[in-house]
C-alpha cells in the first residue's frame, strides 16, 4: 500500500475565497442570463409583476460580493501568511516541466510533471487566465451597474469606469462583452471541474477534497 502524508495545501482564506467565488458565480450566471433574455414572466396583475427587479437586485448583489472576493482574491495573493502565491502564476516559465505536463496529459508520456509551484504549468496559465477574466467580467459588470448614475457610491463608479466603457464602444458592446465573459467562465468551469476530478482519480491525492480540508495526501517516494 502506499504511504501517503497529509500536507497543508490551502489556507482557511484561500478556501474561503474560492467558495464564494464559486457561489457568486452559479448565481450571476442564471441571473445575467434572465436580464439578458427573460425566458419566463411571473403569474397574476402586471402591476404584482417584478420578477426582472428581483432578478437584477441578486445579480447586483452578488456581482459586488464577487467584486470584494476578486480585490480578497488579489490581496492573498501578494500578502498572504499562508503562502502568498503570485510566484506561482508563473510556473510556465519552467519549460520543461511545461512540456512533461503536456506529454503526461496527452497519454503520449507516463513521467510526472515536477511539482515545484502551488499549480503546474498549465494551471498557472489557467488560473492567471481566471484572474484576468474575473479581473474583466467585474469590470464590465460595473460599468452596467453603474450606468446613468450621477450621486452614490455607484455615482462614483460610473464617473470612474464610463470613460473605459466609452473608449469600449458604449454601454451596448460592453453589455456583449459581459455576455461573451460568461460563457468563457462557464467553459472554465466545465474544464476545471473535470481535471479536478480526473487528477483526484489519477493521483489519489484527495484534490477535490482538499479544498475543504485544506489538505492533500502526497505520495512518499521510498
């Protein structure tokens, strides 16, 4: 039987971050799709009727939580106790250990890729990926919410962000953009879930698992 040690992967913050970046997304992502087509109108006088309200008041909302999670996701990355991580969005750098990956991937190689950073090679180009796209979709979002608002907070936003949706084409084209961002984020989604459970099931190492424990289980080489 292989022995196997417990090692701390993940901080309690990161977790906590990813949990509910990955709540804030499985709601925005049903909801922007309800304001960008309503596929069903609530029952009764039109005058009751406020489905569409309802519908942007949650989205709003959990677009400004996903916004405080995306700034937390950034301050972790620089300044975490824990293990500041930013180092390893660059473990593509490491080009050999890029290509062992690739082989490993593809079956074409049974040598495992080192495990010198917190991701891989691949996952450092996902995950900087990840962070520029959530970096865009709250920024996009943003620039929707706070449109045709002068006093406020959101007031203040908009004076911000309007010259970028300007200089972007107008409210319209960001509202695509927006739009477009969705769907790399659920095709991100689909992706990562799988090779989440694909190295669970290849390694044994407790991947999934791990984001709720903080641990993984690595393999000692005797």
């Amino acid at each position: 039987m292989d022995k196997r040690v417990a090692i701390k992967e993940w901080s309690l913050s990161m977790r906590a971050n990813h949990w509910l970046m990955a709540l804030s997304i499985f709601i925005l992502i049903p909801t922007g799709f309800y304001i960008y087509s309503p596929f069903t109108i609530s029952a009764g006088e039109t005058s009751s009727k406020f489905l569409m309200g309802y519908m942007r008041y949650i989205h709003i909302l959990f677009g400004t939580i996903l916004t405080f999670v995306f700034i937390w996701r950034i301050y972790i990355m620089f300044f975490s106790r824990f293990h500041a991580d930013f180092k390893d969005f660059f473990a593509w750098t490491n080009f050999r250990n890029f290509w062992t990956q690739i082989k490993f991937y593809a079956l074409i190689s049974e040598e495992k890729p080192q495990h010198t950073h917190l991701y891989g090679p691949l996952q450092s180009i996902a995950y900087g990926g990840l962070i520029i796209l959530w970096l865009l979709i709250v920024v996009t979002g943003l620039i929707l919410m706070g449109a045709n608002h002068d006093a406020g907070v959101i007031g203040g936003v908009n004076w911000l962000l309007q010259p970028i949706g300007n200089l972007l084409g107008g409210l319209g084209i960001v509202r695509y953009i927006h739009h477009i961002l969705t769907w790399l984020f659920i095709i991100f989604i689909a992706v990562h879930l799988y090779m989440a459970f694909w190295y669970d099931v290849v390694f044994k190492e407790g991947t999934v698992s791990s984001m709720i424990s903080g641990r993984i289980f690595r393999k000692i080489e005797e």
